[in-house]
C-alpha cells in the first residue's frame, strides 16, 4: 500500500507539474506529429516522376491515366523536356518520362516511336515503373494493330478515317478494367519511414530520463530521499514505489503517442498494437535503469542539463534513429550492440516486414537485460544518504 502512494505522489510530482505535462505529454506529441508528417505520410514515401505530354492524341493521356493508377508514385507535369531533365539534374524527381508529339498518329501508322525515359541513376522504383510503363506501351501497340487491321478489311473511306475515334473507344473500354488483379502487401520489407519515425519517437521518449534524474536530483538535493528512508517504511517500498510511479508514467506515454499515431494521424506501421506497445515498454524500462544508473553517478544538479549532450543524443546517433547502421563504419555498427535504440528499431522493423514475436525474441531479451542490469545497478550506486555535493 505505500509503494503505491509513493507511486501516485510521483505521478502527481511529474505530470501535475506544467514542465512535465509538456515534457511528457505535449511535446512527443509534437514530435510523432512531426515525424510522421515528414518520414510517414505516403506522400513523402512516393518517388515524384516529372513527365510532359507532348502528344495532342488519345494515346499519351491514356498512358499517363494508366499510370497514376499507381500510388507509389507521385507524377509531376511540366511544360517541355527540358524541365523534366531540370528536375531529374537537381534531383527534384527519380526519373522522368517524356511522350513525344504526334505519338498516337505514329501508332496508328504502324510506325516505330519510343517514350523517353531520362533518370541519372537507375534505381528499384524506377525499374518497376518502366517496366509497368513497357506494359502499357505493348497494349497501346496492341489496340493500335487491331484498330489498323479493322480498317484495312473495312471498304468504308468512312471507316478508314476514322482510326483515332475507333481507338479512343477500344481504350476507353480497357480503362474499364473489367478484369484486374488484387494487389496484396506481402509485408517483405519494412514500411518506408519507419525507421526514422521509431527513431524521432524514441528518442524524445528518452526525455523520461532528464525528468526522472532532475526529480531524483532535487530530493537528495532537499534531503527528501534521506528523510523516506528513514521513515518507517521498508526501502523495497520505497524503491517498488518509484518504479511503479515511473512506470505508470511510461505507460501513459506510450499509450498516448501510439493512439496519436494510429488512430488520429492514421498512420499504419504495419505492427499489430500489442507488438508495438511491447517493444516500446522494453525500451522505456532501458530508458528508467539508465536514469537510476545516471542519479547515482551524477552529484551536482548542473551536471544533469548534460544528458541530453553526453547520453542521448549521441546513443541515438550511434543507434540508428537518424540514418541507417549500413552506412556507418563497421567499428560503429558493432558500437550499436551496445545502445538499447538499435534493438528498438530492429524490433520494430522485423514486426514490420512480417516477422513474428519469435521472430524478435532476440532483440526483446537484449532490452530486457539492459533493463535489468541497470536498474541493479542504479539502486546500488544510487546511496540516498547522500544529499549531492550542491546540498
């Protein structure tokens, strides 16, 4: 029964406090706002494509019509080719498609005219759009050859005229799709974004850690820890209590930047809500041993400003929360065994492309024991009777 009124006086302590309602409810708000409308949205995952249209016939609006179908792509029109090559230079687009002029005439004449593609390096979304692109083109080739062959055996001048209304009919029927296929998301690679998203998300979470040693701070700096320690309460309590305390804040934490995200932000990272709450928890609980062990350690209350410079910031750099472990040096990548975010981030992105919890096993256990060890550690060192060297 105390642990849990120590428990609620520190909930009270953190979140009652207009510093930690920002800290911990309004600001990670902001952050998985941010986030997700930068690296999340499936507008800022789509390859923009500038294209121009120079085609006065029916066959270039239809190939484009085709392909927007698409929304892996977002498609740009511009006025002339020599904008679309601007764009691909100064890397304003991944590639570019230009639909020369007269090419529904040169079609229906049976003549050879090709699209040209223009991009600077070839890459996995520009191979499929060419080759959904190649598509496209076969079955104008096709419809084209049939409208031709419909005229040659017709002995109407009438008929033979009219070619190009002839084949604006036959496309307008296959735009109907009446046959089509499904697609399906095998889920064989990570959502695009995630990983910065998880990144941003969980390091602003570690501001769990800046509050909680600023509070163990102040109480060994008023002697409040000295003082419940020697009140007739069992220490178990006393420590049971602010774990539980922190841990209740956590939870709501977490809570509310996943409800945020999935149900006001509608972003879908492909993890079921469970998984996900799961490996965020582990990596709070990480975030809560590291406090202990830090209060412990630091013995002026100026020292804590400095965990966002020494501690934070750079474990999430080494972690992998603003780019890929791949492009880091390889003495780097092994340093990243060592930091609880590259753990979350590979949690989140195995459940992503498909993975199971026995699937991430591993990455869970690792957090688990980070957890564990330092929160052994932390309340070893941590010494309440000891008000700080600024007492």
């Amino acid at each position: 029964m105390n642990s849990l009124h120590i428990a609620w006086l520190m909930i009270r302590r953190t979140l009652g406090r207009k510093r930690g309602f920002i800290a911990f409810l309004l600001l990670p708000c902001l952050v998985v706002t941010g986030a997700v409308a930068l690296f999340g949205s499936e507008q800022a995952s789509r390859a923009v494509i500038p294209y121009v249209n120079m085609d006065q016939g029916i066959a270039g609006s239809w190939m484009m019509k085709e392909l927007t179908r698409s929304k892996e792509y977002s498609f740009k029109p511009v006025n002339s080719e020599a904008e679309v090559k601007s764009d691909v230079v100064r890397q304003k687009g991944s590639m570019g498609i230009v639909i020369p002029a007269n090419y529904t005439q040169l079609l229906l004449q049976g003549k050879q005219t090709e699209i040209k593609w223009i991009e600077l390096r070839v890459s996995e979304s520009s191979t499929i759009l060419r080759a959904a692109a190649q598509g496209v083109v076969n079955g104008l080739e096709q419809s084209a050859s049939a409208v031709r062959a419909f005229s040659s055996v017709s002995s109407s001048n009438a008929d033979v005229t009219n070619q190009e209304e002839r084949f604006a009919q036959l496309l307008q029927e296959i735009g109907r799709h009446h046959v089509s296929g499904e697609a399906q998301n095998l889920q064989l690679y990570p959502k695009p974004g995630l990983n910065n998203v998880t990144g941003f998300t969980i390091m602003f979470m570690m501001g769990l850690l800046t509050s909680a040693v600023a509070v163990i701070m102040e109480d060994r700096k008023q002697r409040t820890m000295a003082r419940m320690y020697t009140a007739p309460v069992r220490s178990y309590e006393i420590a049971l209590g602010n774990f539980l305390g922190s841990l209740a804040i956590g939870v709501i934490q977490v809570t509310l930047v996943l409800g945020l995200s999935r149900w006001v932000l509608h972003y879908d990272a492909g993890i079921p809500f469970g998984v996900h709450f799961l490996i965020l928890s582990a990596f709070m609980l990480v975030s809560m041993g590291l406090a202990s062990t830090v209060s412990g350690l630091i013995r002026e209350t100026k020292n804590a400003s400095m965990l966002n410079s020494l501690i934070i910031v750079p474990t999430c750099m080494i972690g992998g929360c603003f780019w890929p472990l791949s492009i880091m040096p390889e003495y780097m990548q092994k340093l990243a065994n060592f930091v609880p975010q590259k753990w979350t981030i590979q949690a989140v992105e195995t459940i992503s492309a498909g993975g199971t919890l026995a699937d991430i096993a591993l990455p869970l256990l690792i957090l688990f024991a980070m957890a564990v060890v330092l929160l052994a550690v932390g309340s070893v060192i941590l010494r309440p009777d000891q008000p700080g060297m600024d007492a």
